[in-house]
C-alpha cells in the first residue's frame, strides 16, 4: 500500500526547484545542455499557507541566483504575514505586524515615528527576545539602559508606547492565550519633563524682532513674516506652513465655510486654522486635517498681522497658495524652514529660540492678559485646557480678546 506523502507544517514551504528558458520552454537546471546561454530563469517552491491549502509560489528573474533570493524573500514575507502570534513570537516579528496596522490606521507620520523609534532603540536591543522572554525586569533594564545613554525623556516616553503597543497587539491576536498581562504596564515611571515654557519678555521680543529684521540670509529664507505670524496666532510650526490664502479673510465680509458635517464662521480679520502639513514617508509633504480633534478653529488677528498679511498678498495669488511657500511657489517643507531657522538663531545670538517658543510667548502674554487656560487653549488649538496651562502657560470656539492682548504685546 502506497502511504501518502504528509502535508508541509502550516507556514513552511518544500524544497526550491528552478527551471531555466530554453526555446521558449521551461528546462529543469539538471536538464539544460551544458554551456547553453540563460537569459531567463524561475524558481518555484509549494508554500502551505495557515489555511491549509499548499500553493505553488515562483518568481522570475535574469539569474538563477537573483530568482532563488527574490522566492526565498517572498516566501519569508508570507511567513512573517501569517505567522501565529503567540509568547514563542519574535519580538521584532510581532512589531512588523504592529507597524502594518499602524500604517493602515494612523497618520503616515505616526508610524514614521513608531518605526523610527523601533529601529533606532528597540530592535538592536531587544528585537530578538521571544515574547515570553520580554518580562518586566528585561524591559526595565532596557529602560534604564536608554536613560543611561542620555536618551530624552519624552523620546523614552514615546519608545515606551510603542514597546506597549506592540505587546498590546500581540495579547489581543493571539489564539492561545498565553500572555495574559503587558510587561510595560508594571514598568517604573519616566523622571524628567518636558522642557519648562520658555516665553519672551517684551524686551527680549523686540530686540529679537530687530535683529531678525536686520538679518539678510532670514530675510531671504522669509523668517520675519512667518515668525511673526507665529507670534501673533500661537499656531503651530507646521499648521503655519499649511496656512493658503483662501484661509485668511482679509476682506470685509463674513464667510461660511463647510467642512464635513461643520460649518464655520469666519469674520473679518480672522485665520481659519485648518490644516497641517507633515512629511510622510514614500508620500512627500502631506496636508492633513491637524494634529487634534481641536485643531480646526477661528482665530482673530492682531491688527499688525492684519496689516502685515494685507501687504504681504501678491494681486495675483491664487487661493488655494500657500501664504509662505517655498523656492518653487509650493508647500514649504518643515526641516528646510527648521533647517533656516537653526541657522538664524545661532547668527543673530539666539541659540535658545524655536519655533514653538512664538506659541509659549502668546500663552503667556495671553495668561497675563487675565485670560482664562481653556480661553487660551482655543487659541492654541489644545483639547484639554490642563495641556494648555501645565505646559505652555480648545474647545474651537472663537477668543476675540486674545487679538487685543496680542496687538497690545507687540506694540
């Protein structure tokens, strides 16, 4: 009696066979005639997937060698896609997972983050470590190692959500059961904050101000405005950058705009925030809604931002534009304008200014101003108003007030 040949293990595949084109056909390589010229070769392999149906996987190239390593790289691939999550899985394995549903549900630019904090601190670490072997005090001394080597805290933060996340996703995908609670979640807490606020006083602003304006190379790279666009609204660096000219109402009517199911009113002489824009891996510069599901809002500008803006529009501007564009009239990337503005502060003797140091400064004049922390964090954009007064001294309602306060601090 003829036994039948047992089936592949689930996730494996047999033994590679590759064929070579001879006169348009395909010869087994212990077949063609010796010395016979290749130019087009395949390799094939049966690959039994987790479903149990045994498929048959090639892939062609120009040389044997090139299509054996294009089929093993496919073959890994599917593996690695299919593999049962369960305490024997790679930790690196069970992050490219992770990485996959981020890139599916999350802004490009978070999961350029997340992977960017997998490869750089995690994987050399730990990426080989089974799950089983990622227990609290292997993650602790991982964790402690980072502080050792000066990584910032909130960089330590960020590494250890992500460290989270990745077990979280394991524990909800796998069938066995056999991790029953997340590591991180019994880690120490993280020392160190981030940076105190760092707002300038009035005389530090106007010096600033006046070295900015007597700065050639800033006055190419178009620094003045734009800082003092950002001193003047508290938006966002990149939320600055996503600023178009159909944005600004720099008329003398009220406008409707719709967006989704909201409308919004824009008076005159106020910003429609409404956009941000990021560099995305594989996709270039990306306009996005925001950073916050507060992000989108009205802001009333101070009178010299007003002026400033009225001169500042060319007769001709288009008003989809955007108000600070780059070489090429597009979007202006942000390391290119962070690139500018690094270089800036060290040659007019600023070296601890940024770009975010503009929204400190309008939470502070504003605070000073008697305005209340959730009043200021409709200006700023910020969801929770405790984010606003722990940190940098909203709801999406309009804070007029805020227009005078400013005007008044920069005149």
């Amino acid at each position: 009696m003829i036994m039948a040949r047992p089936p592949l293990p689930l996730g494996t595949w047999g033994s590679i066979r590759v064929h070579g084109r001879v006169d348009d056909e395909w010869v087994p390589k212990a077949e063609i005639p010796p010395e016979t010229k290749i130019t087009s070769w395949r390799a094939m392999a049966k690959y039994r997937a987790h479903d149990g149906v045994t498929r048959q996987m090639e892939r062609r190239s120009s040389s044997e060698t090139k299509a054996r390593r294009s089929l093993r790289e496919a073959l890994g691939k599917l593996v690695s896609q299919q593999t049962a999550l369960d305490s024997g899985t790679r930790f690196k394995d069970a992050a490219a997972l992770y990485l996959d549903q981020i890139r599916t549900r999350r802004r490009g630019t978070t999961y350029d983050r997340y992977k960017g904090r997998l490869e750089k601190h995690v994987f050399p670490e730990i990426g080989h470590l089974l799950l089983r072997e990622c227990t609290v005090n292997r993650l602790e001394k991982f964790m402690t190692k980072l502080e050792h080597d000066e990584v910032a805290a909130n960089t330590r933060r960020g590494i250890r959500t992500v460290l989270s996340g990745v077990i979280q996703y394991v524990i909800r995908n796998d069938e066995t059961g056999t991790i029953k609670r997340n590591p991180v979640h019994d880690l120490s807490d993280i020392e160190g904050s981030s940076k105190k606020p760092v707002a300038m006083t009035a005389e530090q602003l106007r010096d600033f101000l006046a070295k900015l304006d007597a700065d050639k190379v800033a006055k190419k790279s178009d620094l003045p405005d734009y800082i003092r666009f950002l001193f003047g609204t508290g938006t966002r660096f990149g939320e600055a950058l996503a600023v178009r000219w159909r944005d600004l109402n720099l008329t003398d009517e009220t406008w409707n705009i719709q967006v989704e199911d909201t409308s919004y009113i824009i008076p005159p002489g106020h910003l429609f925030v409404s956009g941000n824009i990021v560099a995305v891996s594989g996709k270039g510069l990306v306009r996005h809604e925001g950073k916050t599901f507060k992000a989108r809002r009205v802001i009333k500008l101070p009178y010299y931002l007003y002026t400033l803006l009225l001169v500042r529009k060319p007769i001709d501007a288009n008003e989809n534009d955007p108000v600070f564009p780059s070489g090429t009239l597009g979007w202006r990337h942000p390391s290119n304008m962070q690139r500018s503005v690094r270089r800036m502060r060290e040659r007019i003797k600023y070296p601890g200014f940024t770009t975010h140091v503009g929204r400190k400064t309008v939470a502070t004049i504003l605070d000073m101003s008697g305005q209340t922390a959730r009043e200021i964090a409709d200006q700023l954009g910020h969801a929770n108003p405790a984010m606003t007064q722990n940190v940098y001294m909203g709801r999406g309602v309009q804070n007029p007030a805020a227009a005078a306060a400013l005007d008044a601090a920069y005149r």
